[in-house]
C-alpha cells in the first residue's frame, strides 16, 4: 500500500511518530506535488543500545564483515561496547589517531585505502566528521553504511549532503543517507557539554532557514514544501527548551536533541537538497571554518559557529524589516567587489568569483524581486521577523546556560575575520539568504562592519 502522509494529521503529531511514519518510505508529496524519499530505515536512540545493536541492524538485511570507522575520541567513548556488540559480523576497526580530523580528501582517502578487505558495510562511529567522511567513502564504492551516533552535536548524521574540504575551500557533494541511524543516550551524556551546546545551535538555526527558503521560493522560485517545512518548524518548538534539562545533564534531553538533529536531516533527504536547515547563517559559519584552515586552525565546532551565524543573522532581519522595507543603499560594484573577495579569499578565490554573480540585480529585475520581497514580507515575514524580537536574547541566554559560544571573538576570531564572514560569507554557496537580501538593499557591508566591531564591544545583542 502507498504511504500517504496526512499534513493536517501531522501538524497535532509530536516529531518521534512523524520520523516513524516517514521511515524508508517514497511518497508523493500532498503539500508540493514532488515525490520524497527517506533511504534511512531505523533511527534508534536510548539507553544501553550498543551491546544488541547486531539485532537491531538485522532489518536492514546487511552481510559481511563490517569496516567501523572511529577517531580517538569516539573509541574510547564507544568502541569497545560498540565492536563488542557486533561480534556476529566480525568487525574491523579503523581509527583516526589524529587531532585535526576534517571531512576532506585525506581522511576519505584514508578510509577507502582501509576498505582493502571489501567490507560488507561502513559503520561510522563519531559526530559530523566521521559521518561525512564515511557517507562520502559509501557513495564512491557503493557500499552501504550505517551511523552511531556518539555526540548531539550536528544535523548531518541523517543528511544525503557531503560537506567535503578539498583544497581548503567547502564544497557539498551529493551523497547517500545512513540505512540506520544509533545513538547511546548514555554515551551521548557522557559527550563533552560543548559537544550539546553546538547541537542546540545547529537547530536553532532553523528559525533563519526556514525564513530565508520560503523567502528564496517566493522571490527566486526555488523548490519548496511546507510539509517538510512543518516538520522542521516541529523539532524546532519541541527542542528550544532543551537547555534547563541539558544543563541538568538528564539522559532523556540528549535523546530528544538527537532527534530532533536527526529528524532535520531526514528533511533534507526528504528534499533532496540541504535547503530546510542551511541558509545565511550557514554561510557566515563555513567562511569562518575556511578562515581556520587557512590559519592552519584546528577550528571550534560547526554548531558554535552556526549558532553565533543565527544570531547575526536574526539581528540582521530585525535591522532591515523592523520598520517595514529597507530603505535603497549603494551597493558594490563588480571591480570593488572582486578585489574584496581576493583579498578574503585568497587562492580560493578563483572558484568564489566563478560561481557567483559579479553584482547584485539591478535595474527592472532587481524591482522586480523588491516586490516579491513586499509581498513575502507582508503574508509572512513581518511576523517572523517581529518574533526574532523576542526570540533572539531568549535563543543566547539559552545557548550561553548550556556553555555555548554567542559572539565571535568567544571562538578566537579578530574583529576583521567576523567581518569577512558576515559580508563574504555569502560567496561560500550561490543561495538566496537574508546575506543576499542585505546585498541587494545595499545594507549588507554597513550591517557586517556594525555587528563585526559591536560584539568585540559587547553590543549588538
């Protein structure tokens, strides 16, 4: 029988029963018109799951010997429990003795080269950049992997996207989705708080996605679904209060947190495309990521920086639309703006300018994508935007109660390098985002150097 999902029976479902019906299902969207597809089969969270978790994989219907890739840090967490418990398949360890760890061409190259005994599957053990470098290794061999899941820390562990660093610039690949996802509520627990604190962000940071996609479907005609858009904005309203249970370190608060990252990347496989969780604070969090590569910076985590991202980018919706539509400033023209993306890019610069405009519409097109932006605003954007009022003092007090980071220079970065991450973040992906809409106002550089300068100062929010 063909699954049909009900959205007006969704809207009164909690996220746990909406991620168990969607489950390994293909269905015709009834919000869209488009046909969604969840490959991953089984998301497993709760207590004590690693020593039956050969029972619980045997759905999936996998043989052969695995390949279980971990790091350090995650061995010693989990690996153990984790090896001993497939010992029907005989597993064989890989680990990462390395600090620096990153998603990028030497640790996939690592992984496939480990890959010498054709495993039967991938398991990948740890948090996004074992996922990421595993999911990436599954796609070029075809060999199928599954997730465990050992901090609450990123959306990725259920996404098909493969952010992959290849010669010091972030690209995103296409990828395939976990046949199952695990996670240990205890060994998530027992994760560094930072590890939790960065998840938090991570979700958060829907509240600016959401608003900048609907904005990009209404303005650029990207593609767009409210039903998957229902079930992010879900996990989002059960999560925000996260934070009193987190610092209480009570197990059922990591389990809902993992949930509710995993759920999100289950969205983004239900799309096709990493649009439902990733707009301009995403942008400004990857700009800074490559600025630590380029200082040869082992980096903070992907969630402290999306969270910081979220926050700006609130503050930035609220400067523009607060008062109704922005006033019309100068905008940069094409010579300024290359020499600036040079000067923030350096050697990557190149493979920036190739995949963006030069300049933002001008002219009829531009007028015409402001009326689009008014209407948008008015059926909807006014009063998201006039929650972020709110929203944004409540999302730091909450992110700095669990001991993540609200401002840049919180992370180590220079006033200037908050700057260039504001301003020229946007240059990371071709997106329409609230960094887009600052650029096309001309409001954009002004806002950068506002915020940049005023968080150092401890303004701003």
């Amino acid at each position: 029988m063909t699954y049909q999902p009900d959205m007006k029976r969704w809207q009164d479902m909690d996220t746990h029963d909406i991620v168990g019906e969607v489950l390994g299902k293909t269905f015709v969207c009834p919000a869209c018109g488009r046909t969604h597809r969840a490959d991953t089969q089984i998301l497993d969270i709760g207590p004590d799951l690693l020593p039956s978790i050969s029972d619980r994989i045997a759905p999936l219907g996998l043989s052969g010997r695995p390949l279980v890739v971990f790091d350090d840090n995650t061995y010693a967490a989990c690996g153990e429990k984790l090896m001993s418990g497939l010992s029907r398949y005989n597993p064989e360890p890989f680990i990462f003795h390395r600090d620096d760890l990153h998603a990028d061409s030497f640790a996939i190259g690592r992984v496939m080269l480990a890959m010498v005994n054709n495993p039967g599957f991938l398991v990948a053990c740890g948090s996004g950049c074992i996922t990421d470098t595993v999911r990436y290794s599954s796609l070029r061999t075809g060999v199928p992997f599954i997730s465990v899941g050992t901090a609450a820390s990123v959306d990725g562990y259920a996404s098909t996207g493969t952010p992959v660093i290849v010669d010091g610039f972030k690209y995103t690949y296409a990828g395939v989705a976990p046949r199952a996802i695990f996670a240990d509520t205890g060994v998530l627990m027992d994760a560094p708080p930072k590890m939790s604190a960065a998840g938090y962000g991570d979700v958060m940071a829907k509240y600016v996605a959401l608003l900048d996609w609907k904005m990009a479907y209404d303005v650029e005609g990207e593609d767009y679904c409210p039903l998957i858009a229902l079930i992010i904005a879900k996990a989002l309203e059960e999560c925000r209060s996260l934070t009193d249970d987190l610092s209480a370190r009570r197990p059922a608060a990591y389990g809902r947190l993992m949930e509710a990252l995993s759920l999100t990347g289950i969205a983004m496989q239900l799309m096709g495309n990493t649009r439902p969780a990733s707009g301009g604070e995403h942008h400004i969090s990857h700009l800074l990521e490559i600025t630590d590569i380029q200082k040869g910076k082992h980096g903070s985590l992907h969630g402290d920086k999306v969270g910081i991202g979220t926050l700006i980018t609130m503050y930035m919706y609220l400067q523009m639309f607060s008062d109704g539509m922005p006033a019309q400033r100068p905008t940069l023209g094409a010579a300024a703006w290359e020499k600036e993306i040079r000067r923030v890019y350096g050697t990557l610069a190149d493979g920036a300018i190739a995949m963006n405009e030069s300049e933002p519409p001008q002219g009829a097109v531009w007028e015409e994508q402001k009326r689009k932006i008014e209407r948008s605003m008015e059926a909807y954007g006014y009063q998201h935007v006039a929650r972020f009022a709110t929203l944004l003092p409540e999302l730091k007090e909450r992110i700095l109660s669990i001991g993540g980071p609200v401002r840049p220079d919180q992370l180590g970065y220079t006033v200037g390098e908050a700057y260039n991450a504001i301003a020229f973040g946007k240059e990371v992906r071709p997106k329409f985002t609230t960094l887009r809409i600052a650029e096309r106002f001309g409001w954009l550089y002004d806002l950068a150097d506002e915020i940049s300068s005023g968080l150092a100062e401890g303004k701003i929010y």
